[in-house]
C-alpha cells in the first residue's frame, strides 16, 4: 500500500492500525518499537498526515530532527521548526530539540491543541526536558495522543518507561529473519589481560574509567586492528568506545598500521565532523573511532562493520551501538560485528548472541539469518513430531537478494513481471519497476536503504523468489542461445562457460544503464 511518495510496508501498516485501536481503548501515551532501519520515522510521519490537526515532534539530535523533516516531507508535510534562532511554533507541524523547547522562554510561547505528539528515540522521555514539555502540551481539557518511537524503549537501565503503553513491537531478530535488515556476523576477541571481574557498576553500567583502564593495560587498539585486518579489512568501521581517550587511542592504532581512520567526540567542531564523515561515506576514511556521539541519529548504510570496544551490561546501549551496521543496501551482503568484549565469561556482559538468542559460534561461522532459520526449522520439526526432524527452510525473504549495479544504479530481475530499479535523485533514490506494461513508481525520495526494501516487499508480493535469490540453483547453469543473443544485440561479448546468473546480471545492467 503506497501513501504519497512511499510505499508502506505490512508491519508499518500493522502498527497504524495497533495504535488506532490502542487510542480507542483509552491509551494516550503510546510505545511504537521498531529496530533501527525499518523505518519508525515513516510511521509517524504517516500517523500525523492520517489524524491531521497540529502536531509536535520532539528530538534531541541535529540528525533526528532532519530526518523527520525529509520523512514529514515525503508524506507531503512542511514543518516548521523549533532549534537555536528558529522559533516557528506556530506552524502545523513543529519540529522541535526539546533542549530549546524545554526552556521556559521558549515553552510558554508555544501554542496548545496539539492533536499528536511524537518523541524520537523515546527511551530519554523520563528526563526532565520531556516531562516539563509534555506537561505544557498536555495541560488542556483534550490531551493530545503522544507517540514514544525507538528501537529500545527501555530506559538505559531496562526499566519501561513510565506511563507509557508498548503498542506495537517487532524484533531486531525478526526483522533480520524477515529479509528487512542486514545479516550480522560476529567474531569475538579474547583480550588476554582483561579482567571483566573487576569491573565495579554504576548507574546500571561499567565505570567508565574502570573499563577504559582495562581495556588500554589489555592492548585493545591493537587487538582492535589485527581482527580488522584480519575478518574486516575491505569494510568501513565504526568503533564504539567507554571513553573519548579509548577513541583516540583506537583510531591512532589504526591509523599506524596504515588504517585511514579519524575519531568523532562531543567536542569536535560540526564542520570538522561532517568533513569526516563524509570521507567515511566516499571511501578515504575507512574507520571512524567514537565514544557516545554515534549511537543515535546516525544513518550511514554503507557501514559494514561495527567494532563493539565498550563493555555494557544495557542491552539499550548494545542495541543502539550495531543498529548502526543493520541497514540493508544493494551491495552490502552483511555487517561484522567485531566484539572485543564478548569473549568472556561474565553473565552480565551484553553481546550479540545474547540479543538475537543464538549461539555465538553460529553467528560466527553462518551469520544470523542461517542460525535464525536453523533454529526456527528445530523448533518447528520438534513441535511437528516431538522430535527433531529434516525440513527444508526458505531463505528468500531472509537473504539479500541479486541486485546488479549498473553505473550509479542498482537493478534487479524479475523475468517477466520486469526489472526492480533504484535511480539517485539528488540525495534521495526512486524505486521503480519497469515491465512491458510502462514504468511504476514504487517510492520517491527515499533513503537508498528504504528504496531497496521497498523494492524488494514487490519482489517478495509478485513472487519472484527463484529468480531474484543469490543461491537459485537456475544461476550456475550455461548461459541460454536466447541470453546469448540478447548480449549481442546490447553489444555484451559472450564468453565460453558464462551462466544463466551471469549472462541475467550483464542484461541487468544494459537494461538500466544511461536510461531514466
């Protein structure tokens, strides 16, 4: 189903309609927990288009706050802003950092009759910026329905927030199993020197200052970079630290084993930052080394590796930190997690296998899709029989799919129902599919990671799983006389052994190259 210029998916729609219901049954102060990529921004931004009225979305990061404008403007709303020098609380919709907001100055000027609010990453809404503006905005005889979005809205501590109702939840493990998120592999790296058990808890977690003299007297930067070198050395990185010290000290690693590598920390000058990263995105920085700065409101889907360097006993945290590396995008077959703190025997330490529930050594050697549908296969041939039986198990909607890459294009095959096509419009990406019928929208300004989701929920709706599946067997057989033909007419020289996967990907290409 397709609103304005994107295409809504099952789940998106399914929580529309969990919150409608929840609303009709009383509850104004709403939970929607989504993973991070799947798209939380789109639903909200949908929901404040259906109930029309005026609405306010509240954020705590330069990041979120532009990117609910470019979500509220794909569903075709204009917003106005409330940050540092703007103050446009009258318009419509306001999006607002409620670090401003919260100010006395600025709240007692903002109008009431909000008929819905919306906070970002929800899981901060008991501080009391929150509280002081949702009790200005809910002090009226008609309350408006407020929203909570994150993809872990528990407090850091794992404590529900307060006064909130969880309407609507999917799993980053479902998510993943369902085809919407990158595969995770993970390798985890026993530092030798670390004694996890004398780490002390504060505030729900490690000391800081305790896990960043560990992890330095256990020569972490170096571990770091020999398991880079060695697992990831093609991919761009992103390294979580408990410090900005452990940070530098990563990325000067890095950097003297001849790693282009630079490091983000609060203090570091916004132009600086975005000349960073985007040297991280073009290629020239391959590892960006952070300590508390990356872990919200950052969306690079090219990231394909993410180097766990902080031991956490917050599953929130653990979440947020390789939710970074779980965008799906046409030429990425998977993200790497490198946990340097995993490999170890403390129960409260979060890790990787702990927050998809499957073993380690699984995740190491198949990644999490395989383990995912190794164990779902077991637990469905256990309850079938009562004992364990052989089944085979679909991995259509939980493998990345074929795209081709033709110039700054993505394309991908769906034999007679057409070809899927992602084209650059700008900083956004169009989906289309091209058939004999004509030319279909199917998304418009849309992160390239949305794009290709969207384009693949048609793949999966028209049933094209045989031919747009990697691992088809129909790939490795010789190439047709019909696909040969085909290649010379498109002016493709053949060549002796070329597939059917082959010969499909080169037609692919020529199909979209240079066309609009």
């Amino acid at each position: 189903m397709s609103q304005g210029n994107v295409a809504l998916r099952d789940y998106q729609l399914e929580a529309l309609a969990a919150i409608e219901r929840a609303e009709a049954g009383g509850v104004r102060r709403q939970v929607l927990a989504l993973p991070t990529g799947t798209g939380k921004t789109v639903v909200f931004a949908e929901l404040i288009r259906r109930r029309g009225g005026r609405a306010l979305v509240l954020v705590h990061r330069d990041e979120l706050l532009t990117q609910a404008l470019d979500k509220l403007a794909v569903v075709g709303l204009a917003a106005g802003v409330v940050k540092a020098e703007r103050d446009e609380v009258d318009a419509a919709v306001v999006v607002a950092s409620v670090q401003t907001l919260s100010r006395t100055s600025r709240l007692d000027r903002l109008p009431l009759g909000f008929r819905t609010v919306v906070i970002d990453e929800c899981h901060h809404a008991a501080a009391d910026t929150y509280q002081r503006v949702l009790a200005r905005v809910e002090s009226v005889d008609l309350p408006p329905l407020v929203l909570g979005v994150s993809a872990t809205p528990e407090r850091a501590d794992g404590i529900p927030l307060e006064g909130f109702e969880v309407v609507y939840r999917r799993q980053l493990r479902d998510m993943i199993a369902a085809g919407y998120l990158s595969d995770l592999r993970a390798v985890q790296v026993r530092l030798a020197r670390a004694d996890y058990e004398q780490l002390h808890t504060r505030a729900g977690d490690f000391i800081e200052a305790e896990t960043e003299a560990m992890l330095l007297d256990a020569d972490a930067p170096e571990h770091a970079v020999r398991a880079y070198q060695q697992h990831a050395s093609d991919r761009r990185a992103l390294v979580f630290t408990p410090t900005v010290k452990v940070a530098y000290a990563m990325a000067d690693a890095f950097a003297e084993a001849g790693v282009p590598a630079a490091t983000i920390d609060a203090g570091t000058p916004l132009d600086e930052r975005r000349e960073i990263l985007a040297a991280f995105r073009r290629g020239p920085v391959r590892v960006i080394a952070n300590c508390a700065v990356l872990t919200e409101g950052f969306d690079e889907p090219l990231i394909d590796c993410i180097i766990v360097a902080r031991p956490t006993k917050s599953r929130v945290l653990y979440v947020q930190m390789i939710g970074r590396g779980s965008r799906k995008v046409p030429v990425k077959d998977d993200c790497l997690i490198v946990d340097l703190v995993g490999a170890t025997d403390r129960h409260d330490l979060v890790t990787l296998d702990k927050v998809l529930n499957v073993p380690a050594r699984a995740l190491r050697k198949r990644g999490a899709v395989a383990a995912i549908s190794e164990q779902e296969a077991q637990a469905d041939g256990r309850a079938a029989s009562g004992h364990l039986v052989a089944q085979a198990v679909d991995l259509f909607a939980k493998r990345s799919l074929h795209w081709v890459r033709a110039g700054g294009r993505f394309a991908l095959s769906l034999g007679t129902a057409g070809t899927l096509v992602l084209l650059p419009v700008g900083a956004s990406w169009r989906a289309v599919v091209r058939s004999r019928e004509g030319i279909k929208l199917l998304g418009d300004r849309l992160p390239l990671d949305y794009a290709q989701g969207t384009a693949e929920d048609y793949a999966r709706n028209v049933g094209a799983g045989a031919l747009v599946d990697p691992a088809a067997p129909w790939r490795a057989a010789l190439a047709t006389p019909r696909q040969i033909v085909a290649l010379e007419r498109c002016g493709i020289p053949s060549r002796p052994g070329l597939t059917k996967g082959e010969a499909s990907d080169l037609l692919s290409a020529a199909f979209v190259g240079g066309r609009a």
